[in-house]
C-alpha cells in the first residue's frame, strides 16, 4: 500500500536516491502526489497497481528523469500536452495497459534521446 505519513515517511527516507522500482507488486491506492518532490529521480518504475487509479500530474517536477515506466499502474486522464518539454532527456516511457484518454502529443515524437515508446 503506498500509505505512510509522519515523520518517518517512506518517501523521506530515500529522497536522494536516483532510481525507484515498484514492479510486480501488490500496492494498493494512487500513485502518491509526493512522487513530485523526488526530482533527482532519473529511474521510476511502477507497475501493477489496483484498487485506485491515478492521473499523471505528479510526473510535471520530475525533469531528470530518463526512464518513465508506468505499466499497468491504473493511470487514467490524458498524458501532458508539455510532456515533450518537461523531459528533454526521457529516453524510455512505457505508459502501456492504462485508461488514458486523448491524443499523444506530437512533441514526444521530437525528443530524440526517446528510444521506447
């Protein structure tokens, strides 16, 4: 489950870690919106959510990142139109098995460090 608060809170732990993976797994709930502060990630993978679905908002701090993988994380709504400019340097994002909605904008056809989609 992706509950923790406090000052012992799972995310205030590893703030400064580059890479987080939470594939194959059994949490629960939406992504948390404090995935937004982590912004020297590099790496996140999550995979295999249920219960509760989550937009894409969360992703708009995180410009470091280079390998975007949200398989089967329930995300529903539409990807960012500004995707495209927030992640100059994205070089995998697998947003495969969601409920999104609407077009793929045309500026992540642009980003030429992309080499999965």
């Amino acid at each position: 489950m992706f509950i923790a608060t406090g000052k012992n809170d799972l995310f205030d732990w590893f703030m400064e870690c580059s890479c987080r993976r939470f594939q194959g797994n059994s949490f629960e709930g939406p992504i948390p919106s404090s995935f937004s502060n982590l912004t020297s990630l590099t790496s996140l993978r999550i995979s295999d959510l249920s219960n509760v679905s989550s937009t894409l908002n969360f992703i708009k701090n995180l410009k470091s990142l280079t390998d975007l993988t949200l398989r089967n994380a329930l995300i529903s709504g539409s990807i960012p139109s500004d995707i495209g400019e927030i992640f100059q340097t994205l070089d995998i994002l697998d947003l495969s098995f969601n409920n999104l909605t609407g077009q793929v904008p045309s500026a992540l056809f642009t980003l030429s460090s992309l080499q999965y989609l």
